[in-house]
C-alpha cells in the first residue's frame, strides 16, 4: 500500500544520515555535511507531512501536528530497528486536557484512524492537564515516550495490556511498575461532568471501559504507543531510541 512505501522511504531517509568523509578540506566538509542532513531531513519532514495530511479521519479529530510528527518520527526508527511487528501507532497527547479526547490509535498501513478516546494520567501526573511525569516505582506519574505493547492478560481491571518502556530512564520500569492499559469507570464523560475533570490512574493510561477490549485487540502483539508532551525536545526522543 501507498503508506506502507511511505514508511519505507522515510526509514531510509532517517537512517541515511552519515556522509562520506572523503573531502580533504575540513570546512567543505563541514558544509557538505550540514546541507546533506538538512536536505535528508527536509524530505523525511515532507513525508510526515504528507502521511499527516493524508490522514483518514474517520469522522474523528485529527491529532496535532507536532505530537503526530514526533509519533511517527519514532515509529520509523524503531521499525529500522525491527522492533515494529504491527503497522499500529498509538498516540497519547499529554499536552491536551484531561476532558479530552487526547488518545488516537492509527492504521498506518492504510493511514487511518481506528479509534479516538479519553485516556487518563497518573494521580500525581497533574489534575485536569499532565505536567509531572516519573519513572520510579510508587510515584504514581505517568512516564512519556515509547513503548511496545506486551501481554494480555486479565487482572484487578479486568482485561490488561501489558506495556514495556523502551526510553531508558524515561519509561524503562513501566513492566516493573506494572504501568498498564485497562479499562476504569472514572474514565468517562460522566466523571469528568461531577468531577470536571477525567478520573487519574496510579500511572496507567487508562482507558473507558466500553473501548477497552477493542482497543487492546487491536494494539496487542508488539505495536508501539508513544505517550507525548512538550516538554520533551525531539532531539531527546531520538538520542533515547538511537541508543
């Protein structure tokens, strides 16, 4: 499919950053380089420009662009490193409120979104907008960054999708922390209208209860989740994935 090759190429262009060293004179040099990754960087943006606004809706609200572009820059480097099995991203954009809609899960083989949802933020994360995240264990904060979806079993939530961090002292203890998706009552529209704002998690990116199962079956076997905000640079995200 068409988003399939687009994937394709942009893996190429995000992984082909090195340049031949062979000019003999060090500022030319310096100079081939930094037109050669500004041009290689200038199409891999044009590719995730044009994925995003290709986007079938599906009679949902697309998701920003800055969370979506730095959600599918990851993607394309955790496929080069053979970590994507399933042609799923999930975003979750911690930057919007909590009485959000702020969870997409998309289709990328055919650049579609399935589902759009609330989804909650740790206790200790914030109140109605996310603004404190942890990795340690009993913080009850959200952690951001990439994951990779586990196991599924069934717990003190009913049916669980087990989550592994792949950020190195971002979100690395999230199987030990047993950060999770499940489902929950207090992530519903009728919370937020007694409460104004969304129930919070110990840490899970908790779901409503009536998407639960549908959601896990469809992000289950090894997809990956990418959990946004601002506050983290880019440049960051990369260096953690590049290790």
């Amino acid at each position: 499919m068409i988003y399939s090759a687009f994937l394709t190429i942009a893996l190429f262009f995000l992984s082909s950053f090195s340049i031949n060293n062979s000019v003999s004179e060090e500022n030319k040099n310096h100079k081939n380089k930094f037109e050669h990754a500004t041009n290689l960087k200038s199409k891999a943006d044009l590719i995730v420009e044009s994925v995003y606004h290709n986007l079938n809706a599906n009679q949902f609200i697309l998701p920003q662009f800055d969370s979506f572009s730095e959600a599918l820059k990851g993607y394309y480097r955790l496929k080069e490193k053979g970590l994507v099995k399933k042609e799923i991203l999930t975003l979750v954009d911690f930057s919007l409120s909590s009485n959000t809609k702020r969870l997409w899960v998309i289709d990328l083989a055919t650049n579609t979104i399935l589902f759009q949802s609330l989804v909650a933020h740790g206790r200790n994360t914030g109140e109605e907008f996310a603004t404190n995240f942890s990795n340690k264990t009993s913080s009850f904060q959200s952690s951001l960054g990439f994951y990779i979806t586990g196991e599924v079993y069934k717990g003190k939530h009913g049916l669980s999708l087990k989550l592994d961090g792949l950020e190195k002292g971002i979100n690395c203890n999230a199987r030990s922390r047993a950060v999770v998706i499940h489902g929950a009552d207090y992530v519903s529209e009728s919370f937020i209208r007694q409460h104004k704002r969304l129930g919070r998690s110990q840490g899970c990116p908790a779901l409503p209860n009536d998407l639960t199962l549908p959601i896990i079956n469809t992000i289950k076997e090894e997809s990956i989740l990418f959990i946004y905000h601002p506050s983290r640079k880019s440049e960051e995200i990369i260096e953690k994935l590049s290790s």
